[in-house]
C-alpha cells in the first residue's frame, strides 16, 4: 500500500470515526484497512488514532496529522483536475513550424475558422524551411515533406502527395517559347529551390514509363519557395515548384506547366509531431482539423491529377 493510500485512508478515519465505513468508501476490506493504519502508524513512530469499542478518535498527534493531510490530498485531487482538464479541454500554447510557403497558403487562410472552433488555443507559428528538431525546440506539431522521421519517437500521419511541375508565366513563354522536350530545357532559365533533394539534377518518369535524369543549371535558385514564385510570376525563368505552392497561380492562368507529360518525384506532405501516449487535447484538434479540412478541400486530387 503506497504513502498515499495510506493518507487517503487516515483521513476517510478520521472523518468518517470508523475503520470499517473508511474501508467500505476505499473498496478495502476491513483486514487491509487495518494493516494500512497500522503501517502508517508505525512509518511515522506514533499513534495516530485512539481506538476504543464504539468509535475511533484521533490523538493529538493525529489531529496535527490530519490537518496536513486534508491539506495535501486536495491539492493533489486540484492538481489532477488541471491535468484532466488539459487532457480533455483544448486550450494552452500550440507550437506549429512548417515552411513560410505552406504557413502562407495552408495554415494562415484556416486559423480564423480554428480559433472559432477552440478560442483557448493560442498559435505560435514558425515559419522555417528547415527541419527543426521537434523534443529540442519545444514544438508540437511539424508540416513535413518526408516519408519518415528517423527519430521513432516522432509519430507522423499523411496529409496529401503532391506533383512538382515546371511552370512560367505567359510573357516569359511567348518570349522564348514553350519546350517540348527535356533537352530543351537547356535553353531556358530555371528556377530552383535549393533545399530539394538534388536540385541539380531532375529525375523524369515519362507517360510511357521511361525514365530519364537530367542535369540543369539554374538563372536563380533560393532556399524558399515564395521568392521562387515570385520570380516565376515577373517572368523570369521556368520553375521548379510543389504544385501545393503554385496550384491557384496554375488554375488562375498566371503560370502555365511546360512538359506536363514527364513526372518529377511526388512529395507526401506529413504531419509529424511528438508520438506520446496521451496527446495534449490542443495537439490532437488540430491534427483533425488539418487532416478533415484537407479531405474537404480534395487537395491530394487536385495536386496530383
């Protein structure tokens, strides 16, 4: 029997003036209820409780005791409460980090429809387009383009895949006109994210299944993908890009995909995040509302087709 049971017990004796009423409110029986006073009175080295054939009192010492137990025991029943509370009530600080391009485009547009649902909930939003260690910065949620953690204690779950496309603005394709094979990239300025894996190097699965790699030069390369977008939009070069960045950009007609028949690697968007047991209630709504939302928007069909 712990130390606390045992308190728990003492003072359900003392309230109650008996053993065996203290044993029935615990669910014990008599026999053990009376081992764990005993054990309690003979941990401390004094008598706690006056016993005689109608009903049990406390000594001074137990008097004494009793004060601080009470004490005790309810601030330990508050401080589960809180946690409880925690656990079931969304509310606190949500730490969230993906890259500056889906901050823009995927997190920003839905907070106030999220801030609707769980006003307690306050966001600090971190826009970086590097990989942050989740257990080392304190955050609660990642937005990643990577199939895996290699670290097993991140769990992660899918959000959508996405194609890459080569794009450009109209002016810049009637200036220098539209490629119709891959060697013809070789005669246009490109556009490259530098944090993609090989940037200089494109691997191509063509509508037949043939495979092709291709090594290009770039006019302009950046380690974030708005600047890139950017550079696209002024007519600057053709694009390298997730179609999660640039699908409005594509659907309004402010970029058009140049050799839309060859496919780049697809990237699976995830959501990964600290894989505990109990989640925090803040962490687990917007997960949900991330995956739900979406779902409901069909991006996966939109980004790939």
């Amino acid at each position: 029997m712990d130390r606390w049971n045992q308190f728990e017990l003492f003072v359900q004796v003392a309230e109650l003036g008996s053993l065996s009423r203290a044993a029935e409110a615990l669910g014990m029986s008599n026999a053990a209820a009376s081992r764990c006073l005993a054990a309690l009175e003979e941990r401390l080295g004094a008598r706690l409780v006056e016993r005689s054939t109608r009903r049990l009192g406390l000594s001074q010492m137990g008097e004494e005791f009793y004060r601080h137990c009470k004490a005790a025991l309810t601030q330990m029943k508050e401080a589960e409460e809180i946690v409880n509370a925690n656990s079931v009530a969304p509310g606190g600080m949500l730490r969230v980090t993906s890259s500056l391009s889906f901050c823009m485009k995927h997190i920003s547009p839905i907070l106030p429809r999220f801030h609707k649902l769980y006003p307690d909930i306050t966001l600090d939003l971190v826009a970086a387009n590097r990989y942050v260690d989740l257990l080392d910065s304190g955050i609660d949620i990642a937005i990643r383009t990577r199939e895996f953690e290699p670290d097993s204690n991140i769990a992660v779950r899918r959000l959508a895949a996405t194609r890459r496309i080569l794009a450009a603005a109209p002016g810049y394709l009637a200036a220098r006109g539209v490629p119709t094979r891959l060697e013809d990239l070789a005669d246009h300025d490109l556009l490259v994210y530098s944090h993609a894996n090989d940037p200089r190097r494109l691997h191509f699965t063509g509508p037949d299944g043939h495979q092709q790699a291709l090594d290009i030069h770039s006019l302009m390369q950046s380690n974030d993908g708005q600047i890139i977008r950017a550079a696209a939009l002024e007519g600057l070069g053709i694009l390298i890009q997730p179609n999660y960045i640039i699908y409005d950009d594509v659907v309004a007609g402010r970029l058009v995909p140049v050799l839309d028949d060859w496919d780049l690697p697809r990237l699976t968007i995830n959501i990964a995040y600290q894989g505990r047991k109990h989640l925090p209630a803040r962490v687990r709504v917007f997960i949900d509302f991330l995956v739900r939302h979406f779902e409901e928007m069909d991006y996966e069909r939109k980004w790939t087709r």
